[in-house]
C-alpha cells in the first residue's frame, strides 16, 4: 500500500477530450462495504478484534443484518478492482463511465445498494446477478480509530462466464476498453519460483517473464507502503520515494494500495508517461488514507 505524504506542487494536466466511455475495464470481486460505529459489546458478540481483517465464517451470519438494524451505516462500492476503478473515474472526473466493471452479486436489496453506490461513482457497472449466494458484504465495525473488516465474499464467488463474459453484448464491452485491470496476488513471486525476496529483483524477474503481445512491453510496478515505489521496464529498474505523511494524518490505509492503482490506472488511459501514472497514484493514496474507507471528497486537486 502506498501510504505517502502530499506531492510537490506541479499540477497535472489532464487530456479529458482524449477519452471516451468503457476505455478503461476491471474485473474481480464485487463488495458492498457496510460502515458503522459500534460498541464493544457488538465486537466481543461475533468475537471480532479491533483492527483486524478476517473472512465471514458461520458464527458471523447475521452479523450484517444486525449491523444495519442496531447502527447507523454508510454504504460504499467495495472490492480490490471495484476500489480502484471507482477511484480511477474520481481521477479522471469527465467522460462519466470511463471505467467499466464486471462482478457478480445476488438479486436482493444490499446488490440493489451496489449498483445504485456503482452508478453514484459514475462506474459502469455490469454485475452477473444470481440467486445462489446474497451480495458479498464487507463490514467494517468501527471503534474509536479502529476499524474491524469481516468480509463475506459469497456471491462474488459465484461469477459465470458462459452466462455473463461470454455474452456479445458484455464481450462488445470488453473489446472496446484500452486498459484492462484485475487485481493478483502478493505471493507471485514465491509462486514462480524467484528464490529472492529482493523486490527489485523481483521486479527485474517479472518483468521478463514470456510473454504472448511481443509489440507491447511489460511494465511492473511494486508499491511497498511508506517505502519506495519501484517500476521495472525492460531498460531498467526505477525507484520512487514517497513523501514522509505526519503519522497522525493518517485515518486509514486500509484502501491505499487499491487507490494507488485507481490513480496509476486514470493516467494510464490517458497515455500519459509511466513516471506522471505513479505521481497520480501516489496523489490518490495519499488523499484516501486521511479519510475513512475508500472514500473521496467531490473532486481531485492535483497539487
């Protein structure tokens, strides 16, 4: 997660005539976030510890019901590439539904909040929606200035491509978009077999790896928090340092690596420079770890 300080004031100017609707398209596990105050009693309730992020199980069923009966919640679009694609449209304010997103969600009122949060966020959202699992939920039960997130994937686990992807008028989507996004996992490199915990070997290894479109290079880039940013090419290897952020700035960094992607992403579809993508995502983490959840005020000031 990039948990940086405010950027040096150099004002990004961008091309907003140069995009269109859909250029941008994410896919992956759509989540409606569920924020409330809550006391401790609700916490020792479902057995939850202050400032920790776990998996729904059994005992936490109707946990989500009761949080929205017993408090006063706020909802939200949630989901790693449902986070970054909203903040990405932030970032890029006009056309409205630059960024396309593709999910699945169940046919029952938390899905009809998603999509009415999705289209508040001017996404283009198109969720697969079925009757196996109810809409995954993430809660996020909050104490003083800690936060306990229980996340209940349910349907999201439930995507059909045959029955969505594959249909022409969500495959046309597809075609359409420039610049494609779907979150992958931290542990890539143990996977592949790197044998080094060096990030910018790591780096330099993936971004060599085969690949099918020779015409296209790969581009890697690694956020690692307060540490630097490091982006591979096939030239080189590039460091980034974050600006120091006052510790009792920061409210939550719960949605920062998914901002920073969201920003990197609104300036990659505009074809800027890779180094002007990281700067935006460096401005875009910074503004959502001083709030609570991924949230974002009216409009973005690039300075």
């Amino acid at each position: 997660m990039a948990t940086d300080g405010p950027q040096p004031a150099k004002k990004i100017k961008l091309q907003h005539n140069s995009l269109r609707q859909n250029a941008l398209f994410g896919m992956g596990n759509p989540l409606l976030d569920i924020c409330a105050v809550v006391d401790k009693d609700f916490l020792d309730k479902y057995g939850l510890k202050t400032n920790d992020q776990i998996l729904a199980e059994d005992k936490h069923k109707e946990l989500f019901e009761e949080l929205v009966k017993k408090f006063k919640v706020e909802y939200y679009a949630g989901g790693s590439t449902q986070n970054s694609v909203k903040v990405a449209q932030w970032m890029i304010q006009q056309p409205h539904k630059v960024a396309t997103f593709f999910g699945c969600i169940g046919k029952d009122k938390f899905g009809d909040i998603l999509k009415k949060k999705a289209e508040e966020a001017h996404v283009d959202a198109h969720y697969y929606e079925q009757n196996e699992q109810p809409t995954g939920t993430c809660a996020a039960c909050i104490t003083g200035d800690n936060r306990s997130l229980v996340a209940n994937l349910a349907a999201a686990n439930c995507y059909n491509k045959e029955r969505h992807l594959d249909q022409k008028e969500n495959w046309q989507l597809v075609e359409k978009a420039k610049v494609y996004y779907i979150a992958e996992a931290a542990t890539f490199a143990r996977e592949q077999g790197f044998e080094t915990e060096d990030i910018k070997e790591i780096a330099k290894k993936a971004q060599s790896l085969p690949k099918v479109n020779e015409k296209r290079q790969r581009v890697i880039v690694f956020t690692q928090g307060k540490e630097d940013t490091i982006m591979a090419t096939a030239d080189n290897v590039t460091t980034f340092p974050v600006v120091d952020i006052k510790q009792d700035e920061i409210v939550d960094t719960n949605g920062a690596g998914d901002a920073f992607v969201g920003g990197f992403l609104s300036q990659l579809v505009h074809d800027q420079p890779l180094e002007k993508c990281i700067q935006a995502g460096h401005y875009a983490a910074n503004v959502i770890i001083r709030r609570s959840g991924c949230t974002f005020p009216e409009a973005p000031d690039f300075h």
